[in-house]
C-alpha cells in the first residue's frame, strides 16, 4: 500500500498539555500523582503520532472487519437439566402457597 496525499489534518501536531491530560483522567475516572502527569502526556502524544502514521495508509480498498472469528456458533446446545424437584425448591420459600411462591405485591392497579 502507499501512503495516501498528506491532508491538513495529518500534517497539524496536536500538543497535549496537563490540563488535557487531567481532563481524559477525569473522564476515564483515573486517579494518579502530579508527578505522573509529564509521563501520561508523553504517552498520549504516542498514541496520536501511531495514530497519525495509520491515517497515512490506503484504506479504500480494505473491507471493514465484521467479526474477529471465522468461527460460527461455537456455543454448547442448550440443555434442560432438572436439578432439583418443584418440592425441593418450595422447601426453602419463606412464604408459600400449595405450589407457588409468594412474594409481596409490587404494583398496585
């Protein structure tokens, strides 16, 4: 693939400060020490540089991934397995009718 044409958004240079870098922070709901800040930014300027090298690529031709398996259905079949007899489980039922639990009412018509 060659790279694309260089736009105007490729070549601008996205500065992060510390008030940005506190700004995802909070938003991602981190926590971490003043002393961590200069190395969160630095990090972030990585991930956008990364970023900016991928949007140089010739995508137009590359079909957008649906599915990350080729894989169909590899769940087990469903089964019914009676673990526990309708008796057996009423015996633990703070409140009972003859075959049902009973639980307060909830909605008033």
């Amino acid at each position: 693939m060659e790279p694309r044409a260089s736009s105007n958004l490729n070549q601008e240079k996205m500065n992060i400060d510390k008030e940005t870098v506190q700004k995802i922070a909070h938003l991602a709901r981190l926590e971490f020490q003043e002393e961590d800040l200069e190395s969160m930014r630095e990090d972030l300027g990585k991930i956008l540089d990364f970023m900016k090298k991928l949007n140089e690529l010739d995508t137009d031709e590359v079909e957008p991934l649906i599915y990350m398996s080729g894989e169909v259905n590899v769940l087990r079949m469903d089964k019914e397995i009676q673990d526990i007899s309708h008796e057996e489980g009423l015996k633990n039922a703070p409140k009972r009718d003859s075959d049902y639990f009973r639980v307060p009412k909830v909605i008033d018509l």
